[in-house]
C-alpha cells in the first residue's frame, strides 16, 4: 500500500499475503465439502467439481507486478 507521494506505507509481503490467503482457504473449502447430493434411485449421481484458485492468484500476481512496472 502506498501514500500519496508513492511511498510504501506497508510494504509488500507475499509470505504474509499467502498465509492470509491459505487460512481463507482452509476454512472456506471444508464448508464446501459438506454437501448433500441426491438423485435418481436408480442411476449414478454424477459430480464434475474443478478449482483452479492457485492458478487464478499466479495470474492476478503476475498482471499485478506488471501493472506496477
């Protein structure tokens, strides 16, 4: 975060951004897994479930630093 004349007035952390965000997750995703899926008595429930949050954070880290240079 910086002021306004540009200075750091915290200065950037990935370590911590990270950790902040991993905490997030463990908490959210278990949440999600409590879930009750019902269907027909007589054919397969069928569940399609993808997360791709690590590769959505790399993409918004990368177009960050690029925004910044």
């Amino acid at each position: 975060m910086k002021d306004d004349e540009g200075e750091y007035v915290v200065p950037p952390n990935p370590a911590k951004a990270f950790d902040m965000f991993q905490s997030v997750v463990e908490y959210h995703v278990p949440k999600l897994a409590r879930l009750e899926h019902t269907g027909s008595d007589t054919a397969p429930v069928v569940i399609e479930h993808n997360i791709d949050v690590f590769g959505e954070l790399l993409k918004n880290i990368k177009l960050k630093r690029q925004v910044d240079e």
